[in-house]
C-alpha cells in the first residue's frame, strides 16, 4: 500500500514524517502563546483526519481553556477517528480547568501524538497512561528537542521553583557593551534588535540594573508588543531610580517591580509606590540586592522566564553566582579598546575557576553574530 492509500484509509497509521510535520504547526501555534500563560506553559495543539487540518488551537494565558480542548471544540464531531498532536502530555487533574484527558476521550479521537511528558513529577505520564488504557494511541518524543526548550523555563519553574533566567548582552568583538563615555547607541545591528522585541515578547519579565536605567531610561516593553505585557525589574539596591523614568511614567507602570535592600531611602521608597510601581525589598548580598533571593520570590509570583538585558555589573554578578541558565550574545565586527565597560564588569577568574557555557547555536543577524548558550 503506498502513502497516499494510506491516508484514505480509516484507521490512523503512523508516518514519522507527518507526525513531524504537524507537530512543528502544533509547536507553531504554541509559540503564540509564550509571555502570556504563567504560571502555566505555553502549549499548542492541531486536529489531524486523513491527512488534513481539520483545527488548532493553544494555550492563551492562565484560566483559558487548554490547547486540546480548544482545538477539540473547534473540531467538533469531526474529530472522531483523527489524531490529536499536542506539544506537551494532557492534563489529567482538575486546577482551574477540568483534565484535558476528559475531553479528548469524549472527541473520539483514535490517536494521541504528545511531544513531551509532564515535568511535574505530580503528573508526569499519567494523562499519557491514562489515555492508552482508554484504548487510545499515544505516541511520544515528536518533536521532542523543540518542545524540550519552549517549555524550559516551566520545567525551571516546576522543578525548582524559580524563573529560568535567560542574559541578553549586545558586545563588541573586544568585549565592550560601551565606550569609555557610556555610549552604546547602537553597538549592534537592526536585524539583531528586531531579534531582541522576539526575546522580550517570549519573556515574563524583562530585568535590568539601575546603571542601564540612569544611562538609557528604556521602556523594556517589546515594540510591537503583539498582546505582551511583561514585568519590568530594576535592581536598585538604594532607590536611585529617577521618577522621571520612563518605567514610572508610562501606562504599565503597575508592571514595573523595583528591587532594593533595606538600605534603601524609605522616603524615595514611599515616592516610588505612589507611581503605581511595586517595590520589593530583597535580601542583601555584599550591599546589593540578593538576586538568588529575588528569583525566588518571582517564582512565587509565578514568573517562568527572565531576560536580563544588563548592564555589565548586574551581568557579571549574575554570571558569578551562577545564576545564568540561557546565554545570547549578540556580537558585532568592531572594537572600542581597553577603555569601554566590559560585558561583565568588574570580574575576574583564574584560569581554573572560570565559568564555562557550552555553544549551541551560531547565527548570523544583520552584520551581527548571534551566539546561544547554555550553562555548562
């Protein structure tokens, strides 16, 4: 029997090809929902009968139906006999939405397609099991890499009750992310920038240092935001934000947290909060804000991804402690010398002490070099 009689058949046979292309759409639609589901993950679902889309649908944010019962709702009756390929493992427990499994064995569909289990070792394989004693197909691991990295920062979130903290650091091939004046308008391309608003929009907070504040007084916010709304963070250790800055000033100051230690000014506290902005006072670490103490109470808050944009104090102690999880560096062909602020300001290691990352994507952006990494 060739391909194509296979598709005209009833039953649901197996093609890893196909299986692996409509996951890609499955992860496609998932993608729609990064930066907007936390505390829950981003995750996408399509319908599939003989061959043809028949609905997909994703996640959209914390309350709103799960991707497989929006794509089984706009399926309909039709679903019965198709397959169902969803990015992560089918809820199976009530929370604020009835379990997934529930709806997907009144649809009827004959066969499940999940990329990756439940990280929660709560729930991980039940919704799976539970679906094949049901008499239901379920394969697993199609497109496993793909979702393995989209649904990173929950499996952070889940495992160890923290967001997974991603540092964005825009450099010269000398390692500069400013001239000896401050100056770093612009360092990098456009192309690469572009790739930045995509970073910013996937993220649920985007934190900085006080120092990038007094220099730059960025929005943070990701332009075009396309339905994004994330926490602005600044670490501030003694509140010396100016409130004439623009994350005090703008409509979505209630999104802006300010970090700082219990040496900060009460007074400029006190000015601070009549913004509207939160202020969050931290543990203190060598004077600074305690940031491992600071992850952890975004956690609680139900944070599941930080970009960190700099600057070069705030990078190089995240570095030094370990805090990093994802590494982007975008590099550019030029030098500033000796005399620029160095990508992680103010560190140093012996050659037997450095910290290591280990390289997993190379690119070319624009004129720029986009290098990704991962803790090593």
């Amino acid at each position: 029997m060739n391909r194509a009689n296979k598709k005209t058949v009833g039953e649901n046979i197996p093609d890893a090809q196909e299986d692996a292309r409509w996951m890609r759409l499955a992860l496609e639609w998932a993608e729609r929902g990064e930066g907007t589901t936390r505390p829950n993950p981003p995750v996408g679902a399509v319908v599939v009968k003989r061959g043809q889309l028949l609905a997909a649908g994703y996640h959209r944010c914390a309350g709103a139906e799960h991707a497989e019962r929006m794509a089984l709702r706009k399926a309909g009756t039709a679903a019965r006999g198709a397959t169902l390929y969803v990015t992560l493992e089918p809820c199976s427990t009530h929370g604020r939405t009835p379990p997934c499994t529930d709806c997907i064995l009144k649809s009827g569909v004959s066969r499940v397609v999940v990329a990756i289990p439940d990280p929660n070792p709560k729930h991980y394989r039940r919704g799976i099991t539970l679906l094949r004693r049901a008499g239901i197909a379920v394969t697993t691991g199609t497109g496993r890499n793909e979702a393995q990295a989209m649904l990173a920062p929950f499996k952070n979130y889940i495992l160890e009750g923290k967001p997974l903290l991603s540092l964005k650091m825009a450099m010269t091939a000398d390692g500069m992310i400013a001239d000896s004046l401050g100056e770093s308008r612009w360092i990098s391309g456009p192309e690469a920038r572009k790739v930045v608003q995509c970073l910013r929009r996937t993220a649920d907070a985007v934190m900085v240092g006080v120092g990038t504040v007094l220099a730059d007084d960025p929005s943070l916010l990701p332009r075009p935001a396309l339905g994004r709304k994330p926490w602005r963070i600044v670490l501030d250790s003694h509140a010396r934000i100016p409130l004439s800055a623009q994350v005090l000033n703008d409509k979505y100051t209630a999104q802006t947290l300010l970090a700082v230690t219990d040496q900060a000014d009460r007074k400029k506290i006190r000015r601070v909060e009549r913004t509207g902005a939160i202020v969050l006072v931290c543990q203190t670490e060598n004077n600074r804000v305690d940031i491992a103490d600071l992850l952890e109470r975004l956690g609680a808050m139900g944070l599941l991804h930080v970009l960190c944009e700099g600057g070069g104090s705030l990078a190089g102690e995240l570095v030094k402690r370990s805090l990093v999880d994802r590494l982007y560096l975008f590099i550019a062909p030029c030098f500033l010398g000796t005399s620029g602020v160095h990508v992680l300001q103010g560190t140093r290691w012996d050659m037997a002490y450095k910290p290591e990352f280990r390289w997993n994507e190379m690119h070319l952006v624009g004129k720029d070099s986009l290098l990704i990494s991962k803790r090593k």
